[in-house]
C-alpha cells in the first residue's frame, strides 16, 4: 500500500523547526512529523545532514525515513546570515529542537533563553549526551555511550562474552522518543499558560527510564543484574527454541499459559510438579525447564510449532528479519509497512507512523527532501512572507 497522502494529522498547524543532526534530534522531528507537525529542517549547504549517507547498499535508505514529511533549508549556523535565517525561522515556530553538545547554539547567537523572550510561545527540545546540567554537560556524548552510562550495555549479551550492542541505536531512539513526548506535553500546557519552555533531554537518561527494577534491585535487594544472554533470570519459560529449520520464541512464564504449554507439549502433569508449578519455582530451575522445552520443540518445524501455539493460546512467534515482515499478512493489514514514493528511488517500503490515532491518523505525506535547501524559497515565502 502506497502511503502518501495529504491528511493533516493531530499536530496539523504545528510549526517545527529541526536544526539537529544524526538520529536523536531528527528522528524527534520525524516523529512529530508524523503526527502532521510542518517540519522545516536546517541543513548546511553542500553536505547537508551525515544521515544523508548512512546506511547500507549503493544508495543509503535510512534518510528516507527519518527525513520524510519534512521541508528542507539551507543555512550555515556558523554564519551571522545563516543565523539569521534560523531565527526568522524559529521565532515563527512552535517548537525547535536541536541535538548539539550543550553550548553550541548559545555559540551561534541562537541561545533558547533569548529565543524565548522573543517567542514567548516556543517551545525548545534539547537533547545532548548528558543533559544541559552537571558535570558531564559539556562532554561529546552519542547513543552508545548513553546506552553503557544508563546500565544498557552492562546487561546485554553472553555472561562470558565483553557487552553486546542492541543493533539498533536505541539510545538516540528512546531519546528522540522522550523529546517528543516532552514536546507535546509542553504543547498541552502551553494552552494554559500561553508560553513555552524547555525540554531538556539527556540520552543516558532516557535509557535509564527504561531500565526496570534495575536500581531499587541493588539499592534494597543488594541484586545487580548482569549478562544473562537470551534468558531473563527468574522468568521462565521464556526464551528462544530451536526447531528443526530455525529457532522460536515462546513465553509462558504465567501460570495458567505455562499450563496451556504443557498441554501443548503432551503433558500435563508437568505444569503440577512441584519444580515448576509456579513463577519462583520455575525461576529456579530455569536452566532445566528450558533444556525440557527444548528437547519438545526440536522435534518440529517453525510453521508446526507455530500453528501449536496458536491453538493452545500460548504467547509465541517467529523472529523476523525484514524480508519476513514485508511478507507477513498482519504487517500489511495494519499498514506497519507502507511504500511512499521516492524522487529517486521510486516506491520504497518503509515502516509505517506510528502510534495509530482513530480520528486524526498520522501517515507520509511527503517524501525526504532529496536535495539539500531545496525547500529554501518555498519555506522563506510561506513562512517569513520574503
């Protein structure tokens, strides 16, 4: 399904300016473009944004998404007149959101707490390695070094093996999530008050907003998590089997599914031994309940396996690389994958926006601006009147 329409959105009227780069910042905007935000982005001229050239194959993809429903300007922010530009710019916007080590705009004349005094109504997120406060602030800070300072890393992959990295950048991700979600919190208050704020984000933050029982385990439980590969210590059974042509993920760590398993699996009584019949017991002899299921489910294929679960109501699925998910019914009956139109790659699948709003949908309506500024004028005459 081709998804590219003209369908304002619940953000419709919001104005955006995104003078960030790389992923936090501009999967932020890309975010609130989805949701029908107009989201001019400022790139230098020539090389515009790094996203441009990131990814694999001959021609990088990655910039279709986090670039899409957005405008595109060109303005040297080292410059008095690209300065100048922005600012026309953000003091005719809503929101503004920028990813630079804490000092940088203040730097380039386009310090927030002069923003604000001449657009009382703006809202500014920051997003930074380690917030616009304390003593880290200054530092250069990227998502993977986020991910180890918020306990990310120390918990991701084999206990005999050095950390393992997600393979995604999560921590510019949840970032870019929490400004957006700081953004439309400031956009809600805002019709009370009448102005705007700062939002100040810190990548290592976000990731530790994530992390669970993580810090109260060790402060009263004196627990500390560590590597545990593809188990989660006491939750059990829930972890990846194999099966004769691949692996399959099942979890059925509550009681009555547990049940629903050992009926699936021919055997019943296994959910009343006295190892397993409930969540701590089955906690504790993890390792020999996983070596049981195992031995059950290498005796089938994926598709068997599959169909098993189902029947039985116990949570499972397969684990899906992209090729999988462009061939799955449910994907496409919830237009999780769209294809929009690129200027120079034709149709090109991608996932689709997300969340789903009933009355204001969000969606693609316009495709990554395919060159850098190329929106200059259009964006100079609707919003600054030149």
């Amino acid at each position: 399904m081709t998804e590219q329409t003209e369908r304002g959105g619940a953000l419709a009227g919001v104005r955006v300016v995104e003078v960030g780069q790389l992923i936090a910042g501009p999967f932020c905007g890309q975010l609130l473009g989805d949701m029908g935000a107009e989201v001019v982005k400022v790139e230098p001229p020539g090389s515009g944004d790094p996203m441009r050239t990131w990814g694999q194959g001959d021609t990088p993809t990655w910039w279709r998404v986090i670039a899409r429903n957005k405008y595109s300007v060109a303005a040297d922010l080292r410059t008095p007149q690209g300065q100048a530009l922005a600012r026309k710019l953000i003091l005719k916007a809503d929101i503004l959101i920028e990813n630079f080590r804490p000092g940088t705009l203040e730097r380039w004349s386009l310090d927030p707490e002069d923003l604000l005094k001449l657009n009382e109504r703006l809202i500014v997120v920051r997003v930074s390695g380690y917030g616009q406060t304390g003593p880290y602030a200054k530092r250069a800070g990227f998502g993977g070094i986020a991910e180890a300072m918020g306990g990310w890393r120390k918990i991701v992959g084999e206990p005999d093996r050095l950390p393992s990295r997600m393979g995604i950048s999560i921590g510019d991700s949840l970032a870019a999530t929490y400004g957006c979600m700081g953004a439309l919190a400031a956009l809600h208050e805002r019709q009370t008050s009448d102005k705007g704020q700062i939002v100040d984000v810190a990548l290592y933050e976000s990731v530790l907003q994530v992390m669970e029982g993580l810090i109260p385990e060790w402060a009263v439980a004196g627990h500390k998590r560590e590597r545990t590969g593809s188990r989660l210590p006491g939750i059990a059974p829930s972890n990846v089997y194999r099966c004769r042509d691949g692996e399959f993920l099942i979890g059925a760590n509550q009681d009555s599914v547990f049940a629903r398993l050992c009926d699936a699996m021919g055997n019943p009584q296994l959910a009343k031994n006295p190892r397993y019949a409930d969540h701590v017991a089955r906690g504790r002899h993890q390792e020999e309940l996983d070596d049981l299921i195992n031995a059950w489910t290498e005796q089938f294929t994926v598709d068997e396996l599959e169909a098993t679960m189902v029947g039985h109501g116990v949570p499972a699925g397969r684990i899906l690389d992209a090729e999988d998910m462009l061939a799955d019914p449910h994907f496409a009956a919830r237009d999780a994958i769209v294809t929009v139109d690129d200027p120079e790659l034709g149709p090109t699948p991608m996932q689709g926006a997300f969340p789903k709003l009933s009355r204001t949908p969000s969606g693609v309506r316009r495709s990554a601006p395919r060159e850098v500024g190329q929106d200059t004028d259009e964006i100079r005459r609707r919003w600054l009147g030149e």
